[in-house]
C-alpha cells in the first residue's frame, strides 16, 4: 500500500529512481525480457517495446509501474479506449501508448504516485482533461488501496481474536477434564499465544482524500469521469440526485439550447464533450452561443470552460465506499472517504475561518499534555462534550476534525478559486491535518498512525495544486508551509519553460509601452504605483484628448483605491457621472446640478460639451448599470472606463469606443492584454495606445505577457534605472 512512513522513505526515493532510470522491474514479474525501455527527455518519457507484448501485459505493466490495482487498470484501459475511439469520431484523436496514456499522463502519474507534492503551472485546453483523468486515477487507486489495506488488517485481527477464543475454551475443557501437556506443548502454545501487533493502518477521522472545484460544473466534469472508472458492477447511491444539483440549471419553460445542454452533460466521460473540444472549436456549446447573440461576436472558448453548464460556488458532497463495489453519494462528512467540495462550501460547512480556531498557545499546551481529559479541559471541553467558552466564541459550527486525516488535497482550478476568494484556500490549507480536538468514540487510537498522534501529519500529505499559469500565491501553498510541514517525498513545480508572450497576437498595429515603477527594498508597492499613477498618469486623463480611455486594475483594493480618487476630482470639476434612467441628463456643472437640455445644447453649439469624468465597472455593478455605462461609454459621453479583472473574467462583454489603453498592473490572464487592446479600431484611430505599469515584483505576470527572453531584460535589477519604459511596435 502507497502509505508514507518515516522507515520507507529512502526506499521509496531509490525506487522511484530507478522507474525513471528504466531498471525497476517487479520480482514477480515473468515478462522482464519484454520490459519497457524508458529515456527521459525535456518533455515526457519515450517507451518503445523490444518485443510485442503478451496478452494481458498493460495490465500487468501498470500494477508494477504505478502500483495500480488491478480492477482500476481494466476500468483504465477500457475507458482510455472508448475516448480515443471518441476523439477518432471527431477527427481529433490524441496520440496514446499501450498503457492507454498520452506523453504528458505518463510522466504525471509517475510523479503523482511518488506521493510528492506537485504544482501543475500549465494547463491549458488541449491537457485539461488528461490531467483531470490522471487525478481520478491517482485518487481512486489511493482510496482503493487504503481500503483493501484496513479490510485485509480488520480479516487478520478479527481472525487472531477467534484463535485465542478457540484457545481459552480448549484450555477450560482440558481443565475441567483434568488433562496435562508436557512442556514442549506448553512452551509452543505459550508461543501461539503471543499478542497480534496491532497494525497501524488509518487516521483520527475517516475522510483521506479532499478535492477542491471551483464550482459545480467543474466537479461534475470529475465526477464523469470518477463514475466510468469505477470497477465493473459498482453500484452509485444518489447519482440521480448528484446528476440533478450540479447539472446546468434550466428555466421553468427550458428552450431547446438548454435541453440539450442538460443531455450533453448527463453523457459518459469517455463520450462527451470537453475543454479539448473546446480548444478545437467542435463543441457544440460554441455554436449555441454564438445563436444566443444572433451571430455576434462569442465568448472565447476558455470563458466556457469555467462558466459552462451550473456555475454555483457553493457546494459540498461527502463520497464513501462500502465493500469492493457500493460508492454512496451525500454521505456524512465522517463517514465519508472522499470529501468533494467548494472553498466556500467548506467555509460555510465550518462556520468561521479554518485557520484560525486554534492559537499557537492552544496547541501547544494540547501536545504538552499526557493527560487526554486535562488537555480537553485546558482546551474548554467538558468531560461529557459540552461546549466550553472557547468553542462558543469561536462560532456554533465549528468543527473541522473531518480534515485532521487527510492524506491528499487536491485543489483544481486554482486560478479560477483566486478570481473568487483566494483567502478561503488559505484557510483551508491551515485547517488541515490538525489534532481533532472531539475524541470521537469510533476512532481506535490502537491502529491510528504515529505521525498523526505526533501532529506531523502535513509531512505526509500529498497536494496537488493544478493552474493554467504560475502566480505568487498559488506558489505559497508549498512555499510559505513551515519546515516541520513540508512534505517529506519532496515537491515538483511544472511549468513551460518559456513563454513567446501575447504581443504578437495584436492586431491593432499600435505602440505598445510599458513603463517600469523603481520599487525600493521595503517599500509598500501599492503605495508606490498609486504616487506614480497620481504623477505620471492622471494629469493627462482630465484633458479632451483622454475620451476612449480604459483603465484596467487587476486589484479590487486598487480598484476602490482608484475610484474614490477620481470620484473627489469629478466633484470637484462638476464631472459626476450618473448612473439614473436614460431619459435623464447624466452629466452635472459645477454647482452639482444636472445640466439641463437646454443649456446641453448651448454647450454643445459652443463647443463646451463636458462629458463624465469617468465611469466604473467591476464584478458587482449590476446588469442594468453595466449597459447603461456601456453605452454611454460608446456615444463618448464618458471619458475614462474603470474595469476590474475580475468583471472582464466573469463576463467578457466586448467593449466598444476605445481609443487607448492603460493596464494599472500587468493582468494576471495574459489573454486579457490581447482581448483589451484588439477592442481598439485601428483604422478610425491612428493615435491608439497602450500603457502598462509594472514593477519587479510583476515578473511571472510580465513573463507571460512580453515573453520570458525580454521579461528578464525588463526587470533585471543591473539595467539602468534611466531606462523607464519599454516600447514595441508590430506592423
């Protein structure tokens, strides 16, 4: 079993080794001369085969490979074939081996089964769904050997107790009939008596596996796959009910669209539609939208592999496994093997922040303790379970013990979760792997493992964290853990290598600057390109010549920062806007009163039109409000649009009237640079530009941006602090 302890360890890393090196071979392995021949490359692992294999070889091949179970490897190899039969369909096949894997699942779950930790920084369309299969996969096969592991320990103890009934009631009949052994019979029963080492083999709690989704269609999306990779003849509790919750929702008179969306997603994993469709342009979704806007201009395809089908942030789903083949839906977060769920749903599961429930002194004073019943005490909790002051101030929910076992995390999506409330990840990740603080009366500490009764259970947890791209703090799940919590078989960021940049994906042939913020060594960054901003860019956006402006801010603290900034100046100038009915003049004088339509046409005979000195848009203005600004935006009533990353995430509206550009920091979606500056029409406006603020600290954002050959001259600390600003221009 794939169980991490402190005396395996060095064996684990020599064997793993020696799987990259092409010389581990199982011992009970009678095929060794028609092995594979491994070679590592910078991109994946080239297997060819001496000789053809045997009937039966994949299977055998994967279980001593991957340590995979033998009922899971079927269910792999059938599945792998039926989507390579799918894709063929659709003439978009994607090359796989005899294990049924493409290049990039070979090399990851060969890095996944080594238990590391893994930081996958580049997915992207055309690998979403491999990576996703290779997740169920390791997930599965983990959950599976666990359980066979406590059924087969239970078989033995529960075998041990039985002899030594057997045992007593002989030695009671032997006594009673008043028989005697010599002493070579007694010394061997003696020997048979001997007590059975009680194996340890499980956690405080039962849960051992979190996967984290950002919302309902994306663990619907894990989840087809979870249900065609169950073995032959397993039995799913509720999965009408699960189909129900976390399908698209549909209206009271559902259109035509809507039900075939519904169909779509209710489809088998190996047979539906996915993000590599999507990447290719055959998914019919693409289609639909584009009849939803008569014909317009449709969102990009990565806006529907986060939006499609039920978008809701808010759910949780507890899965077990009953014997070898009975899987329940919706159960007991403590009689749960898998525990499937949002960051918010788990936040509101706990009822307050994760990461915060325990003092460094509470714990301390916990493992200081030899006594249990003192240290509950200590702690608040009463001998029968009541509530002590500690727990009531903490909030009535509060209950995380379910994630003091966990023994692997897997977060999908990562980027999407940090558009959405990146802290909650952050408490999450600190409430795991804690000493539960219920002693809970179905737990047997005889046979919990010793590096959780020594609270070192995070150095045994395996997490996997899968984004399309690098950022600060999805890398601070692995960097900022303490030593004592990092994982003890190591860690492995991927990422590509170089980035060509978005620059060149303009089609507006306009200049492109990019000026570079001087950031001293403890100085507040924010503070710094807020000064900048007031000095170097703000003056220019009062003039006439500052109409089609966008300024985009990745930041809502930015955003607010930014906003209440320009809304003091445009009363100050009598340059209000006014969101109100249409109807109704939106523009103010000096003296704060509407302008009416009479003087408007004064103004506008006079050449003193005034416009609104700016307008802004973020992911809670509502629907009404948004194309009210829109419009006015393109009939130049307003001169400078504020829009928030976050709002163009969430609803990619296609922006009209700009002239110029200004990015207050580089966006973290690099796609976003090329989606804003393409909104700009070259050919009725030949003074279009763009303007990007950056600082050395925006080097992974800059990198995907411009490149990573000129992103390192951009940010190298020996240029010269004289060269400000970078331009480029494209014909």
């Amino acid at each position: 079993a794939k169980y991490i302890d402190e005396e395996n360890i060095l064996k684990r890393k020599s064997i793993s080794r020696q799987r990259l090196s092409g010389k581990c071979m199982n011992d009970n392995d009678n095929s060794s001369s028609e092995s594979l021949v491994a070679s590592v490359t910078d991109f994946g692992v080239q297997e060819k085969l001496n000789k053809r294999p045997v009937r039966g070889a994949p299977q055998d091949q994967l279980r001593s490979k991957f340590e995979m179970k033998d009922r899971l490897s079927v269910r792999w190899l059938e599945y792998a074939n039926k989507r390579h039969s799918t894709e063929k369909s659709r003439m978009c096949p994607t090359p796989r081996n005899e294990f049924g894997m493409t290049p990039l699942q070979t090399d990851l779950l060969d890095l996944v089964t080594q238990y590391k930790d893994i930081g996958f920084m580049g997915q992207t369309l055309e690998n979403a769904s491999q990576i996703r299969e290779v997740t169920v996969l390791h997930v599965l096969n983990h959950i599976y050997k666990g359980t066979d592991l406590l059924r087969r320990h239970s078989l033995r103890i529960k075998s041990h107790k039985i002899m030594q009934q057997r045992d007593s009631r002989d030695k009671a009949v032997l006594k009673e009939l008043g028989l005697s052994k010599n002493k070579k019979s007694s010394e061997k029963k003696d020997d048979s008596k001997d007590e059975l080492e009680i194996p340890k083999d499980q956690g405080f709690t039962r849960p051992r596996v979190l996967v984290v989704m950002p919302t309902k269609s994306a663990a619907l999306r894990f989840m087809r796959v979870f249900f065609e990779l169950l073995p032959n003849g397993s039995q799913v509790g509720n999965k009408k009910r699960f189909y129900q919750e976390f399908c698209a929702e549909v209206s009271e008179n559902p259109s035509d669209l809507e039900i075939n969306q519904v169909k779509r997603e209710q489809v088998d994993a190996s047979e539906c539609y996915d993000e590599y469709d999507l990447a290719n342009e055959t998914h019919p979704i693409l289609k639909d939208d584009t009849k939803r806007f008569k014909g317009a201009v449709a969102r990009p395809p990565d806006w529907h592999q986060s939006f499609e089908g039920n978008t809701d942030e808010c759910f949780r789903l507890g899965i077990s496994f009953s014997g070898r083949k009975v899987v329940n839906l919706y159960s007991d977060f403590y009689n749960a093997d898998i525990i499937l769920t949002s960051p918010l749903g788990l936040r509101l599961s706990t009822g307050q922040e994760m990461g915060a429930e325990l003092s460094s002194e509470d714990e301390s004073e916990f493992e200081e303790s030899d006594d249990e019943d003192a240290a509950l005490k200590e702690l608040g909790y009463h001998e029968k379970g009541q509530k002590g002051k500690n727990e009531v101030n903490r909030g009535k929910k509060l209950d995380i013990d379910f994630l003091s076992s966990i023994e692997v995390c897997l977060i999908y999506q990562a980027d999407f979760m940090k558009m959405q409330n990146w802290q909650h990840v952050v408490d999450m990740m600190k409430g795991l792997n804690r000493k539960p603080l219920k002693m809970r009366t179905d737990t047997d500490f005889s046979r919990v493992r010793d590096y959780f009764l020594d609270g070192r259970g995070a150095s045994f947890r395996q997490t996997i964290l899968v984004s399309r791209f690098p950022d600060p703090y999805l890398q601070s799940i692995f960097s900022r853990r303490p030593s004592s919590e990092l994982n003890l078989a190591g860690q492995a960021i991927i990422r590509p290598k170089l980035y060509e940049g978005e620059l060149l994906n303009v089609v507006p042939s306009i200049p492109q600057r990019f000026l570079r913020i001087e950031l001293e060594k403890g100085e507040d960054e924010a503070d710094v390109r807020f000064n900048y901003f007031q000095e170097k860019i703000f003056p220019a956006l009062t003039n006439d010549d500052a109409l089609g402006t966008v300024l985009v801010i990745p930041s809502y603290f930015d955003f607010v920062r930014i906003r209440n900034m320009l809304h003091k100046i445009a009363e100050v100038v009598g340059r209000v806007y006014d969101s109100s009915k249409r109807s109704k003049n939106r523009a103010r004088g000096r003296d704060g009163k509407r302008i009416s339509n009479t003087r408007k046409r004064l103004e506008n005979s006079l050449g003193m039109d005034r416009t609104a000195l700016f307008a802004a848009l973020s992911e809670y203005t509502s629907p009404a409000t948004i194309s009210r600004i829109r419009g006015d935006y393109f009939h130049q009533r307003i001169n400078v649009l504020l829009v928030t990353e976050r709002f163009h995430y969430y609803y990619r509206y296609r922006i009209r009237g700009v002239k110029r550009v200004i990015f207050y920091a580089p966006p973290v979606h690099e796609n976003f640079y090329t989606e804003f500056l393409n909104y700009i029409d070259s050919i009725d406006n030949k003074n279009g530009i763009s303007n990007t603020l950056y600082t050395k600290r925006d080097a992974l954002q800059l990198e995907r941006i411009v490149g990573t050959k000129r992103a390192r001259q951009m940010v190298d600390p020996s240029t010269e602090k004289s060269t400000k600003m970078y331009q480029f221009s494209f014909e």
